[in-house]
C-alpha cells in the first residue's frame, strides 16, 4: 500500500504555518508533483515523516540506496534551507546535497544509515563537540541573512501561539519582551559563523560510527555559533543538572568555547525551550527552571 501523502493533520499544521491560500492548493497538488520528481530523480516513496515546515519522504534511490526528499509549500524555506546546507557542501557532519528543484520547494538529500536521532540519547559530547567544529568551521557565505532575522522570526512565532494556550499565563509579553531583547543583543554581536539555527537532538542523525553525529534540517544565517549551544547546555538542565554541567562536558572537545555568550543564549532562549512543554500543559522540573532563568 502506497503511504498517505498528506493526512488531516498534516494539512492543518501547514495551514497553520503558511496560511490556507499557500498551503491548500500546495497539498491538493503534492501527489502530482511526487509524482514528477519520482520520475525525474527515479525515486520510490517509502515512507513519509512529520514536519511543521513540509513533508519530508523516505525514498529508495535508483541503485537501492536510501534518500530523502523534503518538499515545503514556500520555495524561500527550500532555497534558504539549501543555502546553508551549500556552505556545508563536503563537511561529513552536515547532511548533503544529491539535487534540488528549489522553484517546486524540492531537495533531495543522501539518506543516513541507521539515522536515528539523537534525542533521550546518552549525548556523546566529544562527536558533538567535533560536528560543531565542522559546522562553525566554514566560510559564511554572502546569501544567508543575519541571526537577527532569526532571532526575530522565532518570538514572532511564539508571540503568535502563546495566546490563548496554556503557556500564556507563564510566557506573558513582558517575558518575552525581556527575552527578545536579550537574544537580540546577543544577536547583533560576537563571532561570525554559520549558524544551523534549530540545533537540537532531534535534527542530529547518528550516521554511523565513522561518519557520527550529522545535523540536518538547518534554519540558517550568519552570526554567533554559541547560539547553537543552548539546546545542547539545556540537557543536563532537563536532567536534574545545571547548565555549568553541559558547558563543562562540552569544554574539552569545543576549541574556543566562550562560556559566558554560550550561557547567555540559554538565558535568553529559555521561553522558547519551554513554550512546547507549557503549550501542551506539561510542566515539570525543567520548564520551572527555564521560566527561573527567563526572570
């Protein structure tokens, strides 16, 4: 049985996302156009996985490898999207380029083997620490905005949704007024990089063990590295340790770790860390101690 392409909920978050007049003709043409770029790449869907942001099909390749197509109703997602992945054309710790159809919002990625996350995953922090290095290693390229604009479209966003869910007595304006301000500042200076911009265990895949970790789905732009640190310090927090405890694990195999940014950007990104637990009316442990550091 071929896999369901696109299912009601799927429709309704990319509703949410990009609005009904891009998302529902996108989705009411998206069996035609797999179809063409089945034909065109000579893929066989599969398997489909989750995506806030587009569809992402498992595919087999035309020599039997596996390869992944992700497709998004707004082509700026896959051409920014593909930007950052071309500045890591060649770097094992970054997923890579096979092809693009950039005007149809189509990449077509390697497939990684066993491509498990590394999500509730004992964090191997020496491979982490040395894709970091690969990442924030390249030369930032002249087409990728500035880690303002990200900084920026993120509270946009979680400004947006906090109202009326069950985050909105913890997040209030003034919370996020104060975040935005601090991640902003830090935005506007430090090092220069580029930065992947949603750097969380669940966009690590395990690639096996010698390539190791590899990032995927970058959000990318150009400034301070250490803002990809946070959701790396949170872990030990979520743990029942402390942020001090993640610079320290990450310390001896990040050359030039600035402690003091990397610790400022958990500060500054904590509402957004604990905005998907409180959306969903979960609060523990850890989402009291990203709302302590919010303060």
């Amino acid at each position: 049985m071929a896999p369901v392409l696109i299912d009601a909920a799927a429709r309704a978050r990319l509703i949410s996302r990009f609005g009904a007049e891009l998302a529902e003709p996108w989705c009411d043409a998206l069996p035609d156009l797999v179809a063409r770029l089945n034909t065109q790449w000579g893929l066989t869907v599969r398997e489909i996985r989750p995506g806030n942001s587009g569809r992402t099909l498992l595919c087999t390749g035309p020599g039997g490898d596996l390869r992944v197509l992700k497709l998004t109703p707004d082509p700026e997602v896959a051409r920014l999207e593909h930007a950052g992945l071309r500045a890591w054309a060649g770097c094992p710790a970054a997923v890579q380029v096979l092809d693009t159809d950039l005007d149809a919002g189509a990449i077509l990625l390697e497939g990684l083997v066993p491509g498990t996350e590394l999500r509730d995953r004992d964090v191997p922090w020496p491979q982490i620490g040395a894709m970091l290095t690969q990442l924030h290693g390249v030369a930032p390229p002249a087409d990728l905005p500035p880690l303002t604009e990200r900084v920026t479209f993120m509270y946009d966003i979680t400004e947006r949704t906090v109202p009326g869910s069950a985050a909105e007595s913890h997040l209030t304006p003034e919370v996020l007024a104060l975040a935005r301000a601090r991640a902003m500042a830090l935005a506007e200076g430090g090092p220069v990089a580029v930065v992947h911009g949603d750097l969380h265990p669940g966009n690590v895949l395990d690639a096996g063990p010698v390539r190791g970790p590899v990032a995927i789905d970058p959000r990318p732009s150009v400034g301070d590295p250490a803002f990809d640190l946070a959701d790396w310090l949170y872990l030990p927090l979520a743990a029942g340790g402390t942020l001090d405890d993640g610079v320290e694990a990450l310390r001896p195999h990040l050359p030039g770790l600035d402690a003091e940014r990397a610790l400022a950007w958990c500060v500054a990104l904590a509402p957004l860390a604990a905005h998907a637990p409180l959306r969903r009316g979960v609060q523990r442990p850890f989402t009291d101690a990203l709302l302590e550091l919010a303060r």
